[in-house]
C-alpha cells in the first residue's frame, strides 16, 4: 500500500546549525513518538505520540504555574520554511537536513512529505531512526534519503527486547535490505556498560556489520546520563541510575574491535 500524503505531523524541536547529525551543518527536526522504550534514551520527552502539557515542578512548590508544551502540530510548510532558511549553510558546508527523533518512521506519511519537498528542493536528506518500521513503509522512504544513520543496540533478541521494549528482527532486516540494494549507511552503536558491552554482544554485532554493504562507518556512542533531569519532569522512571558511563579506555578497546572491520570508525556522533 503507498503512503498517502502526510500534511501535518507533531514536531518537539527544530535544531539549527547542528554538526552531528550527518555531514556539514545541518538543520535536525526531531518527530514527536517512538515505539521504542530504551532504558538509556536521553530524549524521554519524544517517546510519547502526544503533545504533551508539563508542569514544572520546582514552580508548583512556589503555588506559580510554569507549563511547558512539548510537541507542536506543524504543516509540512510550517517545517519547510524552517529548513530553507539555511540552505546557505548547506551549500558551504554539504550539509542538509536531518530527520530524527522520537522515531521519525512512526509519522511515514509527514516524513516522506518532507523528504521529497527536500529532495525537489536539492536538499541533502538523512534520517537518524532506530529502523524499526515495516518493509512497506522501509522501501518507500528509502529512494529519499542520502544518508541512513541506523542504531544498533543488540543482535541478541531477547536483549533488545528487554531493554527496547520491542524485538529486532524487523530492525535487522530493514537494515540488511538497505544494505543490499544501496542505501548510504552509517551504523551508530550505543555502548552501555552492563547492558551491551560484553565480548559476545559486541562480537555478534561486529559479525553482522561485516556482512553488510555500503556502510560509510560506525558511530560508537558513549552512554551519558545529561537526560536524567528529564526523567524527573516527566515524572518517569530513571533506569540507569545504577549503571556507569563508559571510560575512555573502554571505548577505545572497543574502538579497536571495530576497526578491524576497515570502516571508519570514531566515538561520539
């Protein structure tokens, strides 16, 4: 079934100039929603498909009402006008526009929208996603997009599902098929001690990522706890209190497992 055309969709942030999200400078719009429930997520306020309405809790302590409005209902015009304001910028650079979130695949109609609006307009495409979406919808945006930054968090299903709230093998094939028939790929890998940094883990995603075609390199992130506060404002559960950040020295072992590979490899995104 073809994707019909998406004229609006829930938005919770527009990032300007940003560098990490794909080559150059680029303009990163983040979709509100995602199946996934990661443990570690440092966006908590884009998991939920709603805008949402919050109340800061240090102001209610003071009897003040301090409401903050995460997620806004926008116009494919609404977020183009955003993007072509910097086209300039893309043109020094190489850089474009970023597509994240949340899981931008959950809104496919809004998403493909934009990314054809982009790609008549010569804009550079990439799509920051967690690739868990079904075929129909995989093949469809495929064609639109320059760049596919793909997450990678466990090969081992139970893992994923447990952690993620969702199996993998979708995930997997979606990115083996974009593998195979040409799709530009950069894998970003969290690492987060205790959960996925064990010798197996990383040796099964290693396998994997060898028999793949076409990935332009692999991102190995370091797991941070900088979301932590957000936990608390959305009045959710913080998993990862008992769990450390990564050392250097453990990421630069794990740097040299991948590297044998002959793809570039680097920390952080």
């Amino acid at each position: 079934m073809d994707l019909e055309i998406g004229n609006s969709g829930i938005i919770f942030d527009i990032k300007k100039f940003a560098v990490h999200d794909g080559p150059g400078i680029r303009t990163t719009v983040f979709f509100k929603g995602c199946p996934l429930t990661c443990w570690w997520c440092h966006n908590p306020e884009s998991q939920n498909f709603k805008i949402e309405k919050l109340l800061n809790p240090k102001n209610e302590d003071k009897g003040q009402e301090n409401f903050e409005i995460i997620g806004k209902n926008l116009s494919i015009n609404d977020v183009f006008k955003e993007i072509e304001k910097d086209i300039i910028f893309y043109d020094e650079s190489g850089g474009g526009v970023t597509f994240s979130g949340g899981e931008p695949l959950s809104q496919p109609e809004f998403l493909l929208s934009l990314l054809k609006l982009c790609k008549n307009n010569k804009i550079h495409t990439v799509l920051d996603t967690s690739g868990y979406a079904t075929e129909n919808i995989m093949n469809q945006i495929k064609e639109y997009v320059d760049l596919f930054l793909y997450d990678l968090k466990f090969l081992d299903n139970a893992k994923h599902e447990k952690f993620t709230g969702v199996p993998n093998q979708q995930i997997l094939e979606n990115l083996k098929e974009l593998s195979q028939k040409g799709s530009k790929i950069i894998i970003r890998i969290p690492i987060i001690p205790g959960i996925n940094d064990d010798n197996d883990e990383l040796n099964k995603m290693r396998d994997f990522v060898s028999n793949l075609n076409n990935i332009q390199g692999i991102d190995l992130l370091p797991f941070h706890k900088i979301g932590k506060n957000k936990y608390v404002k959305l009045n959710l559960p913080y998993k990862m209190e008992d769990f450390k950040e990564p050392s250097d020295e453990l990421m630069e072992k794990i740097k040299l497992k991948f590297d044998s590979l002959n793809i570039p490899v680097k920390i952080g995104g």
